[in-house]
C-alpha cells in the first residue's frame, strides 16, 4: 500500500472512510439489495420460507426474521 493514502484520497476529493476501519456497531451489516433480491424470489415461490429466513440470517437481519431492532440502525 502507498503512504499517506488517506491524505491522497482527501486531496483527490475521495471519501477517507474508504480506508478507514468500519465502526463495530456496522461491521455487521447487510447493504444494497440483498433484502429485497431475497423478497422477491420468495414471493416468486423460488425459495420457502425457512430458506427465505436463512438468508436474512446470513446477511445480518435478525432484527426482520425475529421481529427485533434493539434500537439498530440498518442499512439498506
């Protein structure tokens, strides 16, 4: 890696959280489509539900398949 890359990227106009660690409490998170992707083959009768709520686990909502927040902001 070169040196002084976040000064690089801050000069260049770039956002430096690119190189920063990601905070703890959103390590853990799923971003994009992933939810609604896995919607919708649900709702084509691609996948059961158990199946439906598997992904949801793999991609971190446990808050959409048990019903709970906990005061988590998601990401979607």
């Amino acid at each position: 890696m070169r040196a002084n890359i976040i000064i690089t990227a801050k000069q260049l106009g770039y956002d430096p959280m690119l190189y920063l660690p990601t905070p703890e409490e959103r390590q853990y998170a799923t971003y994009g489509r992933y939810v609604s992707l896995a919607q919708q083959i649900k709702e084509k009768g691609l996948i059961s539900q158990g199946k439906y709520e598997e992904l949801l686990l793999d991609g971190f909502r446990h808050d959409l398949v048990y019903g709970t927040n906990n005061g988590e902001e998601r990401y979607d």
